[in-house]
C-alpha cells in the first residue's frame, strides 16, 4: 500500500466589527474525484440527508445505506445531484472510495466541525433549515462532464454569530493499494472510530 498526504490551514476575519456586518461568512473546501465511487461519512447516529437538488431525474431508493456510525453512498450515473448533513450528526471524517485499474483508492479528510455554530448553506427551497457541515456533490453530464466532490463548510463569522474570525485546520489522506487493505484502512479510519493522527500513515507503511 502506498500512502501520501497534506495539511490545509485556511483563516477567515472580518476587519470591522460584527455588528457593522449584516450578513454570515463562511470558508468552504471541496475536493474534485474521479466518478463511479462510493463515499463513506462518519455520522453520530441516525441520519437523513438532506437533498439538495437532483436533476434530471430524482435519486433512486436505496442508495444510503446506514450503518453504526457510518452512512455509506454509491455515485449515481446520468445525474447531477447534492446532498447534505448539518453539524450535530457528522463527526468531521469523510472518505471517497474508488477503483483505479487494477487496484483501489481511498481518500480520507478530517475536520473539525461546531455542532453549536452557524453555517450558511442551506437548502435553497428551505432557507430556514440548520446549515450544512458535509456535503457530496455527483456529475454525470456531458456538458460538465463526470466527477463527485466531497465538500464540507466551516462555521460561519459575521451577524449573530459571535465569531469575527475562524481558523480551520483540514487533513486529506491518500491510499493506494489492493482491495482487502484499502477496505480494512476505511473500516479503521471512517466505521470503527477515530484513529489518533499518525497511526494511520504508520498502518499504510505495514
């Protein structure tokens, strides 16, 4: 197995006041892959995403399957779709599984996530809804081509929130090798519990 791996530090500050700001501002991060891949959330229990669009067509039944602390979700073709999951249900671990020839891909980021703070973006059919902390993005199009996104926002500064400043601190992983082992690293690092940082590029060396 071959592993490889970055720290992203990304800070947001207003330079006036908070309350001369009418309005919430908040950093959000995405990470482009290939399609036809599954994506594996860290979750605090029973969940339901939220859908933010699907076109053309609505997303067929079945496709999150739950399991202990794990929502699991298989790219669907012929779409472009989104979904989302606010603060308090995620744990701020997500993994994008997925074959590249012969052999298999995980790609794993961690983030910190404020089950009390104020994220902006939400649904744009329920502008009243809690905000979203992770989301995943598919598209299968032949104007835009085909990719997923894992995304996830940070809690927002500005009008109500107390916050002048935020400062976000994002760890992507990368692994690469056969099946049963990619397998075994997402059940550690994504279902099993949170592994303490630098176990999991010692597992990737074994």
């Amino acid at each position: 197995m071959v592993y490889a791996g970055f720290t992203q530090r990304t800070s947001l500050e207003l330079l006036e006041s908070s309350s001369r700001i009418r309005d919430r501002l908040g950093l959000w991060h995405l990470l482009q892959l290939p399609h036809a891949g599954e994506v594996w959330i860290s979750i605090r229990g029973r969940v339901r995403p939220v859908i933010l669009f699907s076109n053309p067509k609505a997303l067929p039944s079945g496709v999150f399957r739950q399991r202990h602390r794990l929502l699991i979700h298989r790219t669907v073709r012929g779409c472009e779709y989104k979904f989302a999951l606010p603060p308090r249900s995620v744990t701020g671990r997500i993994g994008y599984l997925g074959r590249q020839g012969s052999e298999w891909v995980l790609v794993v980021r961690q983030f910190s996530v404020d089950s009390r703070g104020h994220y902006v973006d939400v649904p744009w059919h329920r502008p009243m809804d809690a905000g979203a902390a992770v989301q995943f993005c598919g598209v299968d199009s032949p104007t835009l081509g085909r990719f997923a996104e894992i995304e996830h926002h940070g809690p927002s500064v500005g009008r109500g929130t107390g916050r002048r400043k935020t400062v976000e601190v994002c760890h992507t992983w990368a692994y690469q090798g056969e099946r049963k082992k990619i397998l075994q690293m997402a059940k550690a690092l994504l279902a099993v519990g949170m592994v303490p940082m630098g176990d999991e590029e010692k597992g990737a060396r074994d």
